[in-house]
C-alpha cells in the first residue's frame, strides 16, 4: 500500500484540479492562507507548502499584497496565412481555431466551438463588404470559442443567403460546419476561397463582452474584420471577430513580396 501523501500535497493537488478545470481563472485568487487554516485545512505551513508548490508547477504566482493569483496560459499561437492552408480544411477537418491550437500544442475539442445562425439585417460595414444596400438580409453565424471552459474570442461571418441556403453553414449544430468546416462547405457550394483581407485594432471592451469573454478588469480585446473572396473577387464571408488580447499571440510567417519585380515580370510577357 502506497503511503499517504502529506498534507501539503494533497491541497495543492485539489487547488491544481480546481485550477485544471477552470473553477479557478487566470486572474483569479486563490483563498487566504489564514482562512484555510480557519476552514481546517491545515496549519499555516502547511497551507503556505501548498501553495509554494503550486507556484513552482508554474500555476500560481504569490506576491505581497495580492496573495496568490492562478497565472495565465502561456498565449495561443494565432496563426496568419498558414491557419488557412486549403490542404487543412479542403483535405482534412483541422479548421482554423484547430489550427490554431495544433500550432500552440493545446488540445481541443470540436465542440469547443458553439454558435448561433440567424437571418439579419446586415449592419453597415456588413453591406458594404458584400456590396449590398444597408439592411438587406444577410446570414449570421456567430461563434463562442473556448479553450477549455475559458472563452477565447467570438466570431460572427456573415454570408449572402444565395451563397449558404440549405448548407450546413446554416445549421446551428455546435462544433465546425461539418468536416472542414464553412471554407469547405463554401468550396462544395462552387465557392472557392482564394484570397483574405484581414484588419486588426485594439480596444476597450464593451460590459457585454467583458462579461462573455470572462475578462480582467483592464483587458482589452483584438478585433478582427476578415473579408474572404473567390478568384473572381466575389466576397463570400465577411467575419468580425474580438479576441481577449492577453490570450493571443498573432503569428505571421509570409514570403515577402517584390512588386517590382512583378510588374517587371509582367511587362516581359
């Protein structure tokens, strides 16, 4: 019979579970030594062990004033270009928050990803994306993504009725838009993408969202606004996407361009 793990170990190993399965966040403070040692579980050294244990695993940090504070993730790796490879999603299912996490090494799960479908009225910057009048009907699929029980960002595409009726782009079944998701249903549908224009600003969050995406006070948000066109430069989704700044790490890797040597190259032909 294995023997019995010290006091110490066995709280900081319940902590580390409660911190595993997110009933403790980043940001968040674990309880005061002393009202764990009020609560009986333990004495002060023992509590203090426990939690000196915990900040050596890289779970917590412990400063004077603050107490003891569950550390956050190291950033998820946001790809640029290479979260859209076609070979991904066209050949297989890594979809790009997949890609995402296969490029930081973190887990997932498909269902990880929730959303909602309905049919609006497009907002300004939606109708002029898609070149339509302001108002005119426009499918929205918006999207929680999490990692874990920690939300990471939303994301909204909305598409031309014309474009998704009847697709499972419309379907408002948790997870990805079937194997591939949206990109494949859009490339089955004789839509395929060929080039993205992506923006990025920061800025302060809205109380909605600070609340949706479980936010410190003070943490802003990336957004993001994707517009996606075919060869023939037809927009088939604009996205708009807020991420909480702290959890991301914007990755771009490109071969730099030589427009001149383009425009050279195209003279001689």
């Amino acid at each position: 019979m294995a023997p019995k793990a010290p006091k110490w170990r066995e709280l900081a190993d319940r902590f580390a579970e409660q911190i595993k399965n997110g009933d403790y966040g980043p940001g968040d403070q674990l309880p005061q030594i002393r009202d764990l040692v009020d609560a009986g579980d333990g004495s002060k050294a023992t509590v203090h062990q426990a939690y000196k244990a915990l900040e050596a695993e890289g779970l917590v940090t412990m400063t004077r004033g603050h107490g003891t504070v569950v550390r956050p993730k190291a950033p998820l790796k946001r790809l640029g270009i290479a979260r859209y490879d076609k070979a991904k999603w066209r050949d297989g299912d890594e979809v790009a928050f997949i890609a995402d996490r296969v490029a930081s090494g973190r887990t997932y799960q498909r269902n990880e990803q929730t959303q909602t479908v309905s049919r609006v009225k497009a907002p300004a910057a939606v109708a002029a994306a898609h070149g339509l009048p302001e108002g005119a009907d426009v499918y929205a699929r918006a999207r929680l993504v999490k990692e874990g029980a920690q939300p990471t960002h939303t994301l909204t595409s909305y598409y031309r009725p014309e474009h998704v009726e009847g697709t499972r782009i419309v379907d408002p079944t948790p997870g990805p838009a079937g194997r591939g998701g949206g990109f494949r249903v859009l490339y089955d549908a004789g839509y395929e993408i060929d080039h993205m224009t992506e923006e990025l600003f920061a800025r302060v969050p809205t109380a909605e969202e600070a609340q949706l995406l479980q936010l410190s006070p003070g943490e802003w948000v990336v957004e993001l606004h994707r517009t996606t066109r075919t060869a023939d430069g037809t927009v088939v989704e604009f996205a708009i996407g807020v991420h909480a700044a702290t959890r991301f790490a914007w990755s771009y890797d490109f071969k730099v361009p030589d427009s001149a040597k383009t425009e050279t190259e195209g003279e001689s032909k």
